[in-house]
C-alpha cells in the first residue's frame, strides 16, 4: 500500500507538473538540474533520469523522470519546473527529502536499559521516518516491559524536528509498578486437579521467591501455549472432544496484580476400539499391528497415534517407499466411548539414491563421512538408515552439526541426498593446571587430534604432573584401518602414582584392534605388556612384606596379558547421552609370559532416560571379579573403591577388605559391585554447564557373605562442565554409613578436571 500510494502521488504530481510545460514541449535542454537535496548525492539523482541537457522536452519523459526519482524511496515530494536562461530553456527537478531520524533517546527507563529497548525498536536511527514503524515501536517497548512484569507500562513519544529536515525521538517511558500474576484459575477441568495443570504450564503464579525465578511474570505468547498444552494433555489422555479457551487476563481491582481466568470443556473419555489396515500392505495386518503401541482398550493417546504412524512410515521407509503415506482414520463410536482406527496406506514408488553429495568438511576427507552413511548410492532408501547415518555422524564427535536432506533426483524415482556438515576444531594443545581430590595439584600438557590428517585418525600425545602422581602417554589410532572395518591402534605409556602404602611406577605399551558386528554391537581386543615397580612402603606394608612377601610384594616385575570385550552401545548420542543402554562384558587373563598371572572379569551396564524436558535421569551397575592364576592376585590389581570415579564421599581406594593385623592398610578385593543413579540437568547450556544430583552404592570384597556388611552408600549433587581444558566435575558426596575414624560424616568435596589414564 505504501508504494501504491507514493506511485499515485508521483502519477498526479507529475500530471500537475506537466501542466507546466504544456507550452515547452518540442523545446531544446540547455541544462538539467537538481534542486532540494542535501543528503542524497546529485549524482544519484542524475543516476536514474534520463533526460539531458540537448534533449528535446516531452511531457512521457519527463512522467518518467518524476518516477524513477520517486522510487529512489528519499523524497515525499518532486516537482519539475522550466527556467530561461541566456543559454536557454533549464529544466529543474525540486526534490524534498524525506525526514530523517537523527536520533533516538529514552526517558525514565530504569528497570530496562536503554540499550536492551533499542534491540527492540523497528525504528532505527539514521534511517527514513516512519510514523507506522514508530506505533510498532512504542508497541514493542510496551511488550518488553510485560515481558518483565510491567503490565501497566506506557510510553509517549516526543518528535523534535531540526533546521535541517532531520528529527530527533524521544520515547518517554512510564514503567509504573511490577504486576504479577497472583492467580490462575481452572474452571471446568474434572479429570485432573488445578494443581496437576498448573505444574505443567509454563506460567506460574507469584510467591516470595518471584524475583529470583520470575514466576508470575505475565508473556501472552507463553500464556497461549500454555493453552495448548493443557489441550494436549486431554488429547492424550482420551478426551478427543476436549476444548480449552484462549487464556483470559484481569488486572484485580487493586490493580496490583494479574488474575488468569482458562475454561476447560473436557467431554468424555475415549478408549480406543477396533484397529485395522487397509490399502496397499506390504505386510501381513497382523505383522503390521504387532509393530503398534496403540492396544485396543487403552485409553486413547495422540501422541501415541502419531508414535505410531512414524513406526509405520518407517517401515515402509526402509523398503524403499520414501513417500509413503500413513492416513489414519478415525471414527467415534460414542455410545461405547470408544475410537476405532483404520490406518490407509499408499506406498508409493521404490526410491532409490541416485547421489550423495557431501558439503561442509574442508578438513575431513569425504570418506570419513561416507564410511558412516547406511544409505548408499544407486541403493535403496531407508528410513532408518537415515537417521542411523545422522547420528553415526554425530558420534565422531568431529562436527557441531550434521544435516541430511533429500532433494530431487533426475526422475520420480530417485533421490539425491545432501549430506551438509559444520566442521569442529578437533585437536588441542593445552597448558595449564588443576587440583584433583586424588592426585593433589596437576600441571598438566597435551597435544591431541580426533581427526588427525583429516582422515578420522586419533592421535594423542599428553603429560600430567600432579602432587601424587606423573603420567606421559603416547598413542595412534585408526578406526578404519587400510578402509576395513577393523580399529587398529597402539599406545606407550608410563606413569607412577603414590597410594597410602606404596608407589607404583608403570612403563607400558599396548597393540589393540576392534571389529563392529553392528551399529551397536562392537568387539575390542588388547595385547599389554608392562613393567611394574612397587617402591617406597609405609612402615605397615614394610611390616607386612618382610612376613608375606607374597600378598603384599615390592620390587620389579612384569605383565603380559590379553584383553577383550563386547559392548552393546545404542545411546543417541555417544559423548553426552540421553536416551539408550550400554552394556559391556570383559575379561583379561594375564600369564603369556611376564611374572603377573591372575584373570579379571567386569560387567557394565548404563541406562539413560529423560525424565522430563531436559532432566535426563540414569543409572549404572558394574559387577568386577578377579582370580588367581596359580599364583596370588597382584595387590595392585585388585578392585579398590572410593572417590569421584566410583563411590563419592569416602575416601580413595578405601572402600575395600583391609589386613586383618592392620585395619587401616587397605589390600584390594576379588570381587566388587558398584553403581549409581544419576540426574542431571542443565545449568548453562551455551556453555556446556550441568547440574547433577547422585546416589552411589558399592562394595569391594571377598567373601559373597560380606556384601550386606560391608555395601556402603552416599548421595550429593555437583557441577560439570565441558571445560576447554577436559572434562570438569566438582561435586560432593556424602556417607549415608561412615565408618568409624575413616569417614567423615559431613562428606567429601570431589574435584577433578581432563581425563585420567
């Protein structure tokens, strides 16, 4: 409309203008001029007429001249006059300019800053004036400031014009007193209490800790949501007829705070009846009903009708039929009270993936991501294959984001797939240092590369220093070596850490490989052979050597061992899960050679669920056993608990059996069972910060008897943070059983930052 309008306003000024000149038409130009403009340059006037001095006057021409100049967009005014002159006739185009708007200012602002409210403007300084963008300005002030609690907030305005055409704004702000909202109101809701649908909105009514959490704030935006998740959860619990009204707000009459009046006409509730297929089946109904979570009886759920309809385009996704479509027609039987569904199937057309196009990895080599993808070229889409190929991709770790999109292939039948990555840096070199509540201070230095030379290979090279402990480790890996599907990697290593009866040295090196069954299932296999220095004995281990030098050795000696294992992992997503299960099983037998022999087993298993939103709940059990080989078990090797890494707020290692003679020298356990339950929630998601609360339970010993015993728990919370430097977890447990001059009863502060070897 506004251009329709300026184009009028040039049509009719230009017909007066013509008016004009009725007389000079077929007059020669001796000059053309330009007149009014202070800002827009002449030359950009000239730019866009086309009449010149030596032309001969027209009445088309100059319409034409009058236009151009208007859609410039700088003038709300051009007129064309005629001027004599001794060198003759001179046409002049008299422009004025538009209002500019110079400047914006705020007044009495104070719960707002004035830099916040000029995010919100849709007027800008500097720019053309308009009066509509002012109205949705001053709208948007107002909507900021009841997004903070100020309901009652006005705003005047004030224009100042200048000598020079220019404008300056001001916007004087009446912020008035923070309105909350003391009361939302349900009328009509029977099946489920006010309490029950008010904890699922996202408004809340005010109380006392308002201004920190700011509940009670009033957002029309949150508030009409609010709306449909109340409709939605009828939806979902059978009431198909269910109506909620569009959220009604009432300033009281002390005007002091905000009633929320919802009217609920729930209906009745619907169990769902008869299900049945029709339509093109690739499957047996039977077949097909088997795969369905709806169950005749249930109460009907929609969300759970739509689970479904995506598990049945799934199916035929992944044989191929990319464009089927899932029709599900419903029909009341309100007499039973019940829904009965039919889902209608149209498969389509076979699609086939004519091309796969990669985008995004100046870094990583295509193949690292075509290795990944379970769609290929000239084969058969499938649905699951997709979103298997995404969360592969994800997994590397090497990309913050992983796009697959499908675009039109050079028939009806066939696709082509963009794969579009956002590549991450995956190599750092860090410096610096930290405290662990097991190693003491750490300066800590590495070098290490996920995705060494581009082609997925891992490399590391990394030290770390601490008050108890050195660590140096040297390692290369590559998960597809010579482009099979076998991991092939080795590692050299030395580290030396002092525990409460000795020193343990480690110089070692490892060769190991690993083969995937599936995309969950994967083996791993390990040779390690190491030399081993057990040094500086308190004076109760001296005591215990010089009478069993067997169960508590000192001295150098050596380990040969294998080790192998199985993992079943179909977590969403493997560096920060979810939702899935991991599930391993181990086993180490050394005795090639070497002077250790013992043979070790450990079960693992994780759940991760979320609980709500964000809130992802989990828990972890760990079953460890180890045996004797003709030859007592290295004390070193034994399973010891206690700290950050199994059972927080007891001591370090000292969660295991301890000498008979000496209640306070720990010797390790055979046996071990450990775990935990878990919440953690955001905290800073930008930067990777969570909360987490916890409850550890476990025990390491010998004899099956003395679990009861000897089980020992504790719960506390703590933060973790994705830290530049490594993983940062500072948290604190505390012993629900403290033992007796171990223990502290008020608990342990656990910190620990990067990963430990």
């Amino acid at each position: 409309m506004p251009r329709l309008k300026e184009t009028i306003s040039a049509m009719l000024l230009a017909l007066a203008s013509c008016s004009t000149l009725v007389y000079a038409e077929g007059e020669k130009l001796a000059e053309v001029r330009i007149d009014g403009n202070r800002r827009v340059e002449t030359a950009a006037i000239f730019n866009v007429i086309k009449l010149r001095a030596g032309d001969i006057i027209y009445n088309d021409k100059t319409d034409a001249d009058i236009r151009a100049i208007y859609k410039l967009g700088h003038f709300n005014d051009v007129q064309v006059l005629k001027e004599e002159s001794e060198k003759g006739v001179v046409l002049v185009y008299a422009v004025q300019e538009k209002t500019i708007v110079r400047e914006i200012l705020f007044e009495g602002n104070k719960e707002i800053t004035t830099d916040k409210l000029k995010e919100v403007l849709e007027i800008r300084q500097n720019s053309i004036f308009s009066s509509k963008d002012l109205a949705k300005s001053v709208a948007k002030v107002k909507k900021a400031y009841g997004d903070e609690g100020f309901y009652l907030a006005d705003v005047e305005t004030k224009l100042k014009n200048s000598s020079s055409g220019d404008v300056t704004i001001t916007l004087k702000v009446v912020e008035g007193n923070k309105i909350l909202i003391k009361d939302i109101r349900l009328d009509g809701n029977k099946a489920f209490t006010t309490s029950k649908l008010q904890s699922m909105l996202e408004t809340k009514e005010k109380w006392f800790m308002s201004w920190l959490t700011g509940a009670g704030t009033y957002k029309e935006d949150v508030l009409k949501n609010d709306a449909l998740i109340i409709t939605d959860h009828y939806l979902n619990n059978g009431f198909v007829n269910v109506r909620v009204s569009e959220p009604v707000v009432k300033l009281n009459e002390a005007k002091n705070s905000l009633d929320v009046y919802i009217v609920i006409n729930e209906g009745d509730q619907y169990r769902i009846g008869e299900i049945g297929f029709k339509g093109e089946l690739l499957e047996p109904a039977a077949d097909l009903r088997k795969k369905l979570r709806c169950e005749p009886g249930q109460i009907f759920n929609r969300s759970t009708l739509r689970n479904d309809i995506g598990l049945l385009t799934d199916v035929y996704g992944d044989k191929g039929y990319a464009f089927a479509t899932i029709n599900p027609h419903t029909r009341l039987d309100t007499k039973n009270k019940t829904v009965d569904m039919t889902f209608d199937i149209e498969k389509g057309e076979l699609v086939y993936i004519e091309r796969i196009n990669v985008a995004g990895n100046p870094k990583t080599r295509d193949k690292v991501i075509r290795r990944e993808m379970r769609v290929t070229e000239n084969g058969l889409y499938s649905a699951t294959g997709m979103k298997r190929s995404k969360q592969n991709l994800m997994n590397l770790g090497f990309f913050e984001e992983a796009n697959i999109a499908t675009a039109k292939g050079s028939a009806s039948d066939k696709l082509t797939l963009n794969v579009d990555v956002k590549e991450k840096p995956t190599g750092t070199f860090s410096i610096g240092g930290g405290y662990s509540s097991l190693d003491g201070l750490i300066a800590q230095g590495s070098v290490q590369q996920a995705n060494f030379l581009g082609m997925g290979l891992k490399a590391n090279l990394s030290a770390s220093l601490g008050g108890t402990s050195q660590q140096y480790a040297f390692g290369l890996t590559d998960p597809y070596f010579m482009d099979t599907k076998w991991t092939l990697g080795a590692d050299i290593y030395r580290s030396e850490r002092d525990y409460a009866d000795y020193t343990r040295r480690l110089t070692g090196g490892d060769i190991k490989a690993g083969y995937p069954i599936s995309d969950f299932i994967g083996t791993f296999m390990m040779y390690k052979y190491e030399i081993k220095d057990i040094f500086k004995p308190s004076t109760a281990y001296q005591t215990l050597n010089n009478t069993d030098p067997g169960n508590y050795p000192l001295g150098t000696t050596t380990t040969s061992s294998i080790f192998s294992s199985i993992t079943h992992n179909n977590t969403n997503y493997r560096l920060d899960p979810s939702i899935g299960f991991i599930n391993s099983l181990s086993a180490e037998y050394a005795g090639l050679g070497g002077d250790n022999k013992y043979a070790r087993f450990i079960t693992d298993h994780s759940y991760f669920h979320p609980i709500y939103k964000r809130l992802i709940g989990s828990t972890k059990l760990t079953l460890g056993y180890i045996m004797d080989v003709g030859q007592p078990v290295p004390i070193d090797e034994k399973f010891y608990l206690g700290g950050i890494f199994s059972l927080r707020g007891y001591k370090s290692r000292s969660v295991s059996p301890s000498d008979p003679t000496n209640p306070y020298v720990f010797i390790g356990g055979d046996k071990e069972i450990t775990g935990n339950i878990e919440t953690t929630f955001p905290l800073l998601s930008e930067a990777g910060v969570k909360g987490v609360v916890f409850f550890d339970y476990g025990t390491s010993f010998n004899s099956i008897s003395k679990i009861a015993d000897t089980m020992l728990t504790s719960y506390g919370g703590g933060i973790r943070w994705a830290s530049p430097m490594g993983p940062l977890r500072l948290e604190y447990g505390i012993p629900i059983n403290p033992r007796k001059d171990i223990d502290s009863k008020s608990g342990r502060f656990e910190f620990s930052i990067g990963s430990m070897f």
